[in-house]
C-alpha cells in the first residue's frame, strides 16, 4: 500500500521516457492525496462511498451497517469493483455521503446505513471528519467535509445511566457507565477496538454470568453489590476481559427483618436467601453473620439451630439447660462456607452467647457437604424446640458477604 498524489486529468499518453511535450489543459488542477486500497467488500463501490478497514488481509477496505466504527475509515475516490485495486481519501478535504441531516460543524461517523456516515450529536468515539456542508435529510446526501486521518478513540467521559439487559448494549461516547437495575448480564456489545478499557459501576445487584464472550476473574460468575465497580478490557471478536474489581468482598444479602419462633417443636426457617449459580465457585468464600435477642428456654430444654446450603445441614448448634431458670439471651452466629470445588464445600461456624449460666453449648463447629454451587442454591437457617410451650427465640439480623 502506498500514498500517492493524483492529477485531476489523466494522459492518454503512456508513462516512460517520452521526448513529447505534453501540456494537459488544466495543467494548475487541483492534486488529492489518495491511498491505494482493495476492494475486498463483495460489491462494487462508487464515489464518495464511506469505506473501513477489513482486517482480513493486506491493504483491504469493505463496508459496514455499525455506527461509529472505530476502526480507520476512508471514502472512495473513483469507482472500484470488488477485488480491483482503487483510490480511496483517508483525509483532507473531500465528498461524503451521508444518511439524514446534517449541520455545518457536526461531527461525523459510520452510520447503519452502509457506504454512508450520520452526523453525531456530539464529538466522540467514532469520529471521522467534520461537515462542511449540510444536508437536509432524512435520506440520503452529500456533503463537503473535512477527513480528520484517524478516528476518534473512547475517552474517559461518563455515559448516560444503563439498565441491565442479558446482552448489555453500551454506546461509543464513554467508557464508564452506571448499570442499573437487577437483569443477570451475560455479555457486553460495544464497538471498541482491542485494548479499549470499560469501566462499570452497579447501582445494585446484578448477576455477572461467566462466558466465552464475558471472561470474569477466576471464571466464577459473581453477583455484584450496589456501588462495586468492574473493569474490563476488550481482546476483539466480541470478548470483554474482566481485569479489576472494587472490593474483594461485597454484601449480596442483608435481612433486618425480625422473625420469631415462640411456640411448637417443628423444624422452622428463620432466614432463608437464595444464592444464583456460581457465586460460590471454586474457592470462593461466604461468610453469614446472624443475631438472635429473647432467647427464652428453661431447665431440661434445648434450641437447635441449623445453617443449611441448599437441602443439606453443614452446621448444628445444641443449646441445651441444665438446670436453672429461663433467662432471655442474645446469641450470635458467626459461620463461614468454604467451597474447594462447585461440589466440595466445608463449612465452620461459632456461636456468642450473652449469658450462659446452666447452658451447654459446643461453641465451635464444624461440617462439610457436596452440593453443586453451579446452580441457584439456598442459604436457610433453621430453629427447632425440644418443648412446644414456654419457649422463644427472634432473629433480628442476617448478613451474608461473599469474600
């Protein structure tokens, strides 16, 4: 591929040496600085013909439907068949075709009209050159315009706030965006360019799934808390690389809803919360912390409480009197999930007690378990009674972090 400086008139004559003097009519002609592209979009283009690059081979150009491409662009000089060599203008002053109106001084980028550019609401990614002409629109145009040489690359400006969606579409004018609502978020679409950073703040709780095309740290899909904030790398062919998050640890449930269990001696759920596939992947950690107050039992009575993952119990307190009068307490439950593999977890726990007078109690303990944390699974806490009557207990809290 070279440059070269054209002659608006063309000889009939031959190049070589020639002792023939040729004076072409307009010999003060204006020159336009070209370049020497292929053709390789499939199709015949024409003048004026907005152009990108095509990656697939040397010295290529095709066309595009995407807005604000940020790859090179040119438009086309002369008519050029597909697979013909031709001369294309990358910058300087030149014809456009556009699609839709366009004032004098906006910016301009590829549009999802192929061969023609749309003129942007603001300067930003994408920008290729700047009208000098306008165009009245809706349809199509052309315009004289001035080809900056080189697009305009994503800045550091904040974006307008965007809800999660499963295929989260991002625009072309930022880099950083708050992502609302709750959808899960399976993959990223922005017109990016290799190396382009992107930088995600969650207004809430979202569920990031792990993909070919979403690469999460760890390969863990993770559910984000509200104000955490992700970085991402795009590597091309549509895949984001995760390559910084804000916090190793996040709240992904707190509960300060009260629940009490004051009479009859069945198995009872005082909390329960439900944790999406993934969260707790290979390694990952979960640490649940719980408060219980009026916690009321007499002589020869005992409280069981049971921390579950999914159906399966990995913790169990015995609190048991033995002898003495009932006595409101406070008790807290410190517990954490270790989960060496999606199918191999371990589990610890300790329990505070306010006053323990006439109370046994073992205060650490321990267990282990082998479900899938590939799939949803549920974190539930349990109370159970040895007696029907006289008895009580009320969970005031219950926080569960994600380490």
């Amino acid at each position: 591929m070279s440059e070269h400086l054209i002659h608006a008139f063309s000889s009939a004559k031959s190049d070589g040496p020639d002792s023939t003097l040729v004076r072409p009519s307009n010999w003060n002609a204006q020159h336009t600085s070209v370049q020497r592209l292929t053709n390789n979009s499939g199709s015949t283009v024409d003048a004026d013909d907005v152009l990108v690059q095509d990656t697939a081979g040397n010295s290529l150009f095709a066309l595009t439907s995407v807005a604000g491409v940020l790859g090179p662009i040119a438009i086309s000089n002369e008519t050029i068949v597909n697979s013909a060599i031709g001369n294309v203008v990358m910058r300087g002053f030149h014809n456009v075709k556009v699609q839709g109106a366009v004032s004098i001084g906006q910016a301009l980028r590829t549009s999802t009209t192929s061969k023609r550019a749309e003129a942007m609401a603001s300067y930003g990614p994408g920008a290729f050159g700047i009208a000098f002409e306008s165009a009245a629109g809706p349809g199509a145009g052309v315009i004289k315009a001035y080809l900056f040489g080189k697009t305009q690359q994503q800045n550091g400006s904040k974006g307008v706030d965007v809800a999660s969606i499963n295929a989260l579409i991002l625009g072309t004018s930022s880099s950083y965006y708050h992502i609302t609502g709750t959808t899960t978020i399976t993959s990223i679409t922005q017109s990016s360019i290799p190396g382009s950073v992107l930088i995600l703040e969650f207004d809430s709780t979202v569920q990031l799934t792990s993909s070919a095309s979403l690469l999460l740290a760890g390969g863990s899909s993770v559910v984000t808390s509200a104000g955490q904030v992700f970085v991402f790398v795009y590597e091309g062919s549509s895949v984001w690389r995760e390559v910084t998050r804000s916090g190793a640890t996040g709240i992904i449930n707190r509960d300060l809803t009260s629940t009490s269990l004051s009479t009859g001696t069945a198995e009872t759920t005082l909390y329960t919360f439900s944790l999406l596939g993934g969260i707790l992947g290979d390694n990952g950690l979960l640490h649940s912390l719980f408060r219980f107050n009026n916690v009321d039992f007499a002589d020869g009575e005992t409280l069981t409480l049971r921390l579950k993952y999914g159906a399966t119990t990995l913790l169990t307190f015995v609190l048991a009197m033995a002898g003495g009068a009932s006595v409101d307490r406070v008790i807290d439950i410190e517990a954490w999930i270790l989960a060496t593999a999606t199918n191999a977890q371990q589990a610890s726990g300790h329990i505070f007690i306010s006053t323990d007078t006439n109370l046994s109690v073992s205060r650490v303990v321990h267990g282990t378990g082998a479900i899938d944390s590939t799939i949803a699974q549920d974190i539930v806490l349990t109370a159970q009674f040895s007696v029907g009557t006289t008895v009580g207990v009320t969970l005031l809290t219950a926080h569960t972090i994600k380490i």
